[in-house]
C-alpha cells in the first residue's frame, strides 16, 4: 500500500492542563509505527507518513496519545490536498486587526459550526462562511475567546468533534510538508 503523508491536528492541546512537549508525542506517533514524524509549532500539529488508512491511524493515534499522556485525546488528520485546499479557499483578506481561523473535524462538522455562528450575537467585523466544506471564522484580534461563538467552541460536548487553527498554522505546515 502507498505511504501517505498526514497532519495530525490534536485537539487541547497545551491548554487548559493539557501539557506536552511536541517530541514527547513525535516520539508516541513513531512508536505507533509512522514514519518521517514531525511537529510543526507546538499546537499540536504532527507530520508523518503511514500506508495504514484513515480511520485505522485515527484510532491508534488517539489510543497511543491517551495511554501516553494520560489524557482522552483527539484528534483530526489532513493530508497535504485538503490542507492545501483548507488554506487558498480562505474567503477572507488577511488584516492586521483580524484572526482567520479555519476547523478540522468530522464529517459535515462545517455545517453544525454554522449554525451555531448563525444562532449567537456577532462582535463587530466578526463573519464566517463554508467554502469547499471547510468552516472559516474571522473574529477580531483579542476577541476570539470572548465572542459568543468563541465561548461556544470550548464546550465539552464537542471536544471530540473539531478543533481549530489560525490559517497562519495551516500555511507553515505547508512549508514543511
């Protein structure tokens, strides 16, 4: 079967109590058994190699992170198309005053994104939209955890069903890829 290379976007990580150094789960994802193992900023975003398919390397990657770290973790895999995709189908200019953020989850996650946006009170400037089947959420800078949706994003109820980057993550991932 063909290698494949994927991004690893782990959800919480680094927040809230949920602390690791990027080698340390390099070091889970390469005994796990993928190859040319990578971290890129220390977000939780891990680049490898696998022949193994999607489904099967979400599962043992999870298990493998959660008997290490001791933590029930998540997490979301990318390969380089759809990341690709993810970042030159941003709808928004990039401003100096203004995050782009763009999520990766389970299937049609986009759509239950949007309509909680479409259902909360708006900061000014604030906007979303689905392009390609990916949710992009533009929230002014300093605001991002204190717009309504922003507050919403950290519910317990949806940790394993997303997880976010500014667009600037998705672009040095890129680089490295």
């Amino acid at each position: 079967m063909e290698r494949k290379t994927y991004c690893a976007f782990l959800r919480g990580v680094n927040v809230k109590g949920t602390n690791m150094k990027m080698a340390e789960a390099c070091a889970v994802f390469e005994k796990a058994g993928m190859e040319n193992v990578l971290s890129v900023l220390a977000s939780g975003n891990i680049l490898f190699t696998s022949a193994k398919g999607k489904n099967e390397l979400k599962a043992l990657l999870e298990n493998a992170m959660s008997a290490y770290f001791s933590y029930e973790a998540f997490l979301f895999l990318k390969n380089k198309m759809e990341i690709e995709t993810i970042f030159h189908k941003n709808p928004f200019e990039k401003h100096p005053d203004f995050h782009i953020y763009s999520f990766v989850g389970v299937k049609e996650i986009e759509n239950t994104l949007m309509e909680t946006y479409e259902n909360v009170e708006k900061i000014d400037g604030e906007n979303a939209l689905i392009i390609a089947s990916n949710f992009y959420w533009k929230v002014p800078k300093g605001n991002t955890l204190g717009s309504e949706f922003g507050k919403i994003l950290g519910r317990k109820n949806l940790k394993d069903k997303f997880t976010s980057r500014n667009l600037n993550t998705f672009e040095k991932i890129l680089k490295k890829i």
